[in-house]
C-alpha cells in the first residue's frame, strides 16, 4: 500500500510523472457537461470491467483482463468462497473446523452471489446475510491505551465477544439472535409525494450466557457487495488522502475523515479502505476476519481456531477444533486465504446501462446539482503500482471518496470503531447498485437494510449529506425519478 508523499503542503501520487499527474488531473476531473456520457463511462471497472449480461450472476465474473493461468486461481478462489465448512472431527479433514459458534457455513452464504446482504424479512427468517456487532467502551487505562495505540479498534464484549453468534454446533447453544423492530417515519417530498421510512431497533433474545455488560454497544451489518474490491485496494492513498477535509477548511459543509488503521500484514498505520467504517485495510485482512468472525475458522492472520468464542464460553473453547497438523498449523492454512483473497480482488464491476440515455443524463446532471458527488466520487484513476498488474493505472467509476463522513443522528449506531465515530460511515461505493435486485432479489440499501428503495436510503442521509438530502427532497417528482434512474444505471 503506497504512503502518500507531501510537497509544498499537498498530498501527491509518487507513481505518476509531471505529465501523467496532468493527464490524471485531467480525466477524473467532476462532469461539467450532462448533454452526453463521458469518455470510458461505461467501463465502470476500467478495463477489467465485466461484459456478460446483466443477470443474477452479473457480480460473479472474474476481470476482463485477467490471464488464462489467473483464472484458474480465481475459479480455485470461487470454489473456497462456496465451500461449506462442517464441524470437526469430519472424514473430510480439508473441510472441517466449523465454529463452534457461527453465523454461516460459508462465504457464499453471506454474500450470496458475491451481492448485498438484506435483513430479516418476517418471523423466523435468519438474518443469515446481517449480524449484529458488539463492543464495549473502555474502563481502565490498559484497554484505553489499546484503542490510542490501535492495536484494536473497539473492545469485545467481555462474554460474546465482537459478533453475536446466532449458529452453534450439535449440543453447543449458540448465543442469542438478534431482533429487529421498527418504527414508521413519513416525510414529504416535493409535490406531495409521501416517503414511508422503517426507524429499526434493535435487541438480543434468547441469550444462552447470561446477560450482557449493561454498556454493551449493538450495531447490525449487512453483508455488502464484493464487486471493485481490488479496484478500491488499488487506489492510491494519497487520492484518499487529499480528498479528506476533516476541519472544512474550504466551508462546504463536507468533511470527509480517514480512520487510519494498523495494516495487519505490515502493522504500518493506513487509511482503512474496506467496512462499512473503514475499519479494515486490505482484502486478506477482511477475508481473514470474516472466516474468523462469521464462519469460526482459523488462518495464518488469525490462528485462533475457536473464532469469536471468548476465554468465559469454557464449553465453546473445549469443543475439538479442526487443525490437521499435516496441511497446517490453522483450520484454512495457505493457500486457501490467499486464493479466497485473490477471488474476492478480481470480481469485476459490471459495465453501465444506458449510459447515454436522456433520462440517466438528466439524473446524473441532478446528482451533480444536488451535491451528492462532493461525497461519492465518480471517479479515480488507480495506482501504476498496484499489487496486481491488472488494476493498474485504471480509470474506475465507483463513486466513493473512501472516506468516513457523518451521517447525522439518525444513522448513527452510538458505536466507535477506530477514528469512526457512531454517526460516521465510510461512503458506500455505488458501482452495480442499479443491479441489487437483478443480483439478490431485494433492494434493501444501508448498512442495516432499513431503507427499501433508493429514495428511502437518500431520505436517511443527514450530517453532512444532510444539504443533498434537502436538495432532492425539493425536487419535482419527475426530477427524483430522473435522479433513480441515473443511480439504477450504475
């Protein structure tokens, strides 16, 4: 991950010369004219961008531009990402080490078809593709200094631990499920039109351990979207960087924010790229904390093999684990991170729809108008250095600025992680989010999938957004639906 470099006071890239920073400068620069689409617009994901047909498997295809060779370890990824884990001791020694307590099987079963995850839809529907995080503030000067140091970006409940396990193994009780109520809010927009929001709440039932710490914090997650992943990686920090405004210094209202982040590979301090707050700094990091949290199975980057099960659960951390000491030392033990990361790095971003159709033209003239590109960025072009050859130098379209930004109060989940605070979330890239319900069936937007529709989700934005939100609240009801079918062409 690059360092960005200072220069007379500004953020610069160090892999680009004189003329490729003017070229660069030149081609992500925001859209002035709306009367046509711009140049590459299509091509979303550069030129890895994918051209199959827009279907359910529309998030599933590996980039264009990857080599016949790269392909077998992005099919051998695609194959460990399916794969369902089973409980140990099994006969299929290569598969066991479930748990003991767990959300999924597997990562397919959270991201199902590498998409968006959705809550749950009625009684007695898992919420298989959404969990619900726990935290606890600190109360003594070792854990504080923990969290200054950032050697951890939020402290687990002392008895459940970071995630609550709603799956445990035959005999083992897993530790509650998570319920969800809502409220129904009205607004009106312009014209009259009424939008009905979903206010949620939450609370834990059925708790097989006791009660909970009294200040235990709760924050729901769904499962987002794995297309641009090594597109996003491959930005150059110093991009992110120079976008931050944390003071307001210009006085736009918008103040974008790392959280920077201790790299787990390297222990170097980074902006976090990946997590609904940016908690995370590369993809082997999130794989590796999703098998760990979710599905309870041990890597080289976190060798515990009893997952999220803490030193109070005695019965959890006494059940057999599923290390074979003749493939390894952990439960997924190398190569098997590296080839799920590598999967999850080359899902390629679909191509755009109707790029050039007067209606998204007019949509798109009003996201500019409205504000919403201050925050989601349409466009970078990533580092010549990146990891992989494939993803360099790309002009990419995933409207994000990577950066944490505060939603208002009513978005926030009380609950800090690293330098993010309750209110804060990084901007959701919105590449593809024209295709959830093509993909997952569902339209279920935010990180709690409150909002069931795109307007819903612009109606929840307040904070810094809180200007944007107004500008589309005032629009005529054919002018929002200008703006819809612009962010359904994404």
């Amino acid at each position: 991950m690059t360092t960005p470099v200072q220069a007379d006071g500004q953020t610069i890239r160090d892999d680009l010369s004189k003329d490729d920073a003017a070229r660069v400068a030149a081609v992500t620069a925001p859209a002035t004219n709306f009367s046509a689409a711009e140049q590459y617009e299509r091509m979303a994901g550069g030129a890895g961008t994918s051209l199959a047909k827009a279907d359910r498997d529309a998030f599933s295809h590996a980039f264009e531009n990857l080599s016949a060779e790269k392909r077998q370890d992005f099919v051998l990824g695609n194959g460990l990402f399916k794969k369902l884990w089973v409980s140990a001791p099994s006969s299929t020694q290569a598969s066991d080490g479930l748990g003991p307590l767990y959300n999924a099987r597997s990562c397919h079963r959270c991201h199902i078809n590498n998409g968006r995850g959705h809550p749950p839809e009625g009684p007695g529907d898992r919420s298989v593709s959404m969990f619900l995080r726990l935290s606890v503030p600190p109360r003594t000067a070792a854990e504080q200094a923990l969290l200054d140091d950032k050697r951890a970006l939020r402290l687990p409940e002392p008895t459940y631990g970071g995630q609550l396990q709603e799956l445990g193994l035959p005999g083992l009780h897993a530790e509650g499920r998570m319920v969800v109520a809502y409220e129904t809010v009205k607004v009106e927009l312009g014209e009259g039109e009424i939008v009905e929001l979903r206010r949620p709440s939450y609370t834990v039932a059925g708790l097989s351990q006791g009660a909970m710490r009294d200040d235990v914090m709760l924050s729901p997650r769904v499962a987002p979207p794995m297309i641009g992943l090594g597109l996003l990686e491959a930005i150059h920090s110093a991009d992110i960087v120079a976008k931050s405004d944390p003071d307001d210094r210009d006085g736009d209202g918008i103040s974008g924010r790392i959280n920077l982040v201790r790299d787990k590979s390297s222990g170097a301090l980074v902006p976090g790229r990946f997590g609904w707050k940016a908690s995370i700094a590369g993809i082997e990091q999130q794989s590796a904390e999703a098998f760990s949290g979710d599905i309870g199975i041990s890597t080289p980057m976190f060798p515990d093999s009893y997952g999220d099960c803490t030193a109070a659960q005695t019965e959890c951390r006494g059940r057999q684990i599923g290390v074979q000491v003749r493939l390894g030392d952990t439960e997924a033990p190398d190569p098997i991170l590296d080839l799920v990361a590598f999967y999850a790095r080359n899902l390629a971003v679909p191509a755009r729809r109707d790029v050039s159709d007067p209606d998204v033209l007019k949509g798109k003239a009003l996201f500019h108008q409205a504000g919403c590109a201050a925050c989601h960025t349409p466009k970078f072009v990533t580092d010549r250095n990146a990891r992989q050859p494939e993803h360099r130098f790309q002009l990419i379209w995933p409207y994000s600025d990577m950066l944490l930004h505060d939603m208002g109060e009513a978005l926030s989940d009380h609950r800090p992680v690293g330098d993010a605070a309750g209110s804060e979330w990084r901007t959701a890239p919105l590449w593809g989010i024209g295709l959830t319900h093509t993909v997952n069936g569902h339209t279920y937007f935010l990180h709690d999938g409150r909002a069931r529709s795109l307007i819903e989700a612009i109606m929840w934005h307040g904070g810094e957004a809180r200007q944007a939100r107004e500008a589309v609240t005032a629009m005529s009801r054919k002018e929002r639906q200008y703006l819809i079918r612009f962010l359904e062409s994404l």
